[in-house]
C-alpha cells in the first residue's frame, strides 16, 4: 500500500526570552511527529520580538508577515516582548507581530482551554495543593480578538505590518476632564460579534459538554452597563433563537470571575470581548495549574496562530526553567486546528496523543518544572513528553 506523505508549512515565530527556550521544545515535538507518522512539516523559522529589535530596528525581517499570510499552513509563536524595548511611537516592540497577525490576519477567535490534568497541585499560599477537582475543570473561553479596547493597538500593528503606515483614533474631548486625558475606545460591531459567536457555538457541538454534563455556550458581558456589550448581548440572544442543539446562559464579567473559581463546573463554552476575555483567562489559567499550562490558538476563517500565553519572562530567560507544557499543547492545539480544517485524521491523531501523552506524563509527576513543583529543566520536561508521545505513535 503506497504511504502518502501530507506536507504542512509551518511558520514559527521563537520571539523573546523564555519563547526561544519553549520553542525548541515545540519543533522538537513536530520533528518527532514528522518521523512517527506520514505528516511533514516545513518549519520556516522568523527572528522577531523585542531582541530582535533592539538588534536590528526592525520587528521582524521585512516580509515576514507576507510569508505567514501567503506561503504558512499556520503559525507558531514563543512570546513577545523585552524590558524597556519599545518602538518610537511608545508601542510593545514585537507588537507588529503578535498584534499585526491578529487584526491583519482577521484572526477574531482567541481560543483558551481551560483544563485540568490529573495530578496537578496548585500552588496557593507559597504551598502545593490539590485546590480544584479534575473531571470539574474543562472549559474553553472563546475571546473577541479584534475589536474591544484593543482595537487601535491592533489597527495601528496591523498598518505597521502590512506597510500601511500608522494610525491613531480620532480625538475626542470629555466633559469634566481638563489637562491630559489618555483614552482607548471600545468599539464593538454586530458584524463581529456574530462571527466570534458562531465560532463559539461551532465549538460547543465539537465538545462533549461541561463536566455537568450540559452542552452549552454562556455569554459574559457588562450589558447592564456598557453599549458594546449591550449590542454583543442583543446579537447572541438574537443567534440564540436559532439553537435548538445547545444550551445558552448568560453571566456579568464580575459575577463571571467569582463562579470561575468558585463552580468552574458549569462551564463548557464561553464567548465574550476582548478585554473581559484576556483578563478572565488568566484567572481561569490558575485552576489549570498556571501560565505554564495555558496554550491559546488566534484562529480566522482562512489563517490561525498558537502560541502559550505566559509571556517571555525575562527573569528565567536562558535559566531553562519555564514549563513547556503550554508549548506543547499548542502544538497539539495547532495540528487538531489542521486536522479539521483539512479533513486530515493523521494530524487529528497526533493532536489527541499529545493531549494523552502530557496526561500521563502529569500523572507520572517525576520530571516537572519548578511551576509544578518540580526540579526539573524546560528540556527534560519538553523530551520526557516527546518520548511519551514518540513510543504511543509507534502503537498506533
């Protein structure tokens, strides 16, 4: 029987500090996956972030967005970001590249799994304990990634990264406010809420539900206050009325917060704004284990990027002490992504034994990092999971 190869361009993006470091663990992982199973991928590797400007001038190389835009099957990121490194209009350096894909990607779905593995210990006053239930902790937020308070920041990076030139909003005067007044609008579209929302909706029907058991999809807003929120609202109850396969609820982003930690239960699929979105995933990523366990997918109708959430981290750079689970399980994100995108069942294979092999590797819990309560290096973590994942492909 003849072995047909499925060829895959990855753009991978190491970025800044400790990105660099998770990043090796991550192509080592599609390297591994490359030789165990008839998936290939063409890793084009991009120099970007802070350093990178503070080295150069520049972001990233010129074209590189055109290369992540025209010739990537996807795109992989470590983290952006370096202390003081800033471009002359007072923006991130490396904003260009993590911001500019977003908005100039149209990549409108921040995706967040939130879940739980077996015999992760949550690190609470200074100590390791078993604070939240797995089989209780399995949700995905779904973010707005392109409109909300971040708007002119992502319009401005994605002008920059595309050669478009620079942008500001237009200026506005407030009653009551004399001398310097900063200000971000947050502005909120019918349009773009309808395609997050469905996105969103598209999920639940992929899961099975939340550890309650229902399948169901929860708007979080502050419609009781905010005009945006009050549209976002007003477009998912309309979409609503569609739905007979789901069930839908809604929650304030305050209330959100507390039934987060308190009843994480009750959740399967969320969709909200922006900002309300990156902040309630951070919190969400404590019942996960940390920063080090939360990967994220930026996923549009035609492009995606995955990257892990914790940032560069400055402090542990080149020390090899960041988890790179995170990492991993974009990767895992990633190639699940390319798998239903392109009807493609060997990568979804690979996509379901990383999830198994980080599982047992968690279980196992000889060989973590110090977020875990382990000794043990970004390395040895990052190759103790690849060897998981190597010896179940080869039972496949």
């Amino acid at each position: 029987m003849a072995h047909y190869m499925t060829h895959y361009t990855i753009a991978v993006l190491p970025g800044d500090g400790t990105g660099r470091e998770v990043m090796t663990e991550g192509c080592a992982l599609l390297d591994a996956i490359e030789a165990n199973t008839s998936l290939s991928f063409n890793q084009i590797i991009i120099p970007c972030g802070g350093q990178y400007y503070q080295e150069t001038g520049l972001e990233w190389p010129d074209g590189s967005f055109e290369v992540c835009r025209d010739d990537a099957d996807a795109i992989l990121l470590g983290a952006i970001g370096w202390p003081g490194v800033v471009c002359e209009n007072g923006d991130l350096a490396g904003g260009q590249v993590v911001l500019g894909l977003r908005a100039g990607l149209e990549l409108y779905a921040n995706v967040r799994p939130i879940k739980l593995y077996e015999g992760v210990q949550h690190k609470v006053h200074g100590d390791f304990q078993q604070v939240w239930t797995p089989g209780k902790v399995d949700m995905v937020i779904v973010r707005e990634n392109t409109e909300g308070l971040y708007h002119s920041l992502l319009h401005r990076s994605a002008m920059r990264a595309t050669g478009g030139g620079e942008y500001e909003p237009p200026a506005m005067d407030f009653p009551g406010m004399d001398g310097d007044v900063a200000w971000d609008p947050r502005p909120i579209s019918r349009a773009g809420s309808k395609r997050v929302i469905e996105f969103a909706r598209k999920l639940v029907l992929l899961r099975n539900g939340s550890p309650d058991g229902v399948s169901k999809l929860t708007c979080v807003d502050k419609s009781n206050v905010t005009r945006g929120c009050q549209l976002f609202r007003a477009v998912f109850d309309e979409m609503a009325e569609e739905w007979s396969d789901i069930e839908v609820d809604h929650a304030y982003i305050d209330a959100f917060t507390m039934w987060l930690v308190r009843n994480p239960e009750w959740f399967d699929v969320v969709v909200t704004s922006n900002m309300f979105g990156d902040i309630a995933t951070d919190l969400g990523s404590v019942l996960q284990g940390g920063m080090g366990m939360a990967a994220s997918g930026n996923i549009g109708d035609n492009h995606a990027f995955f990257e892990p959430v914790h940032g560069s981290t400055p402090k542990y750079a080149g020390k090899q002490k960041v988890n790179p689970i995170a990492t991993l399980n974009s990767v895992q994100m990633m190639l699940e992504w390319l798998g239903y995108r392109n009807d493609d069942d060997e990568a979804l294979k690979a996509a379901k034994t990383i999830d198994e092999a980080v599982a047992e590797h968690i279980i196992n819990g000889e060989v973590l990092t110090y977020d875990l309560g382990g000794e043990a290096s970004t390395t040895e973590v990052g190759s103790a999971i690849i060897a998981r994942v190597v010896e179940k492909l080869k039972q496949l």
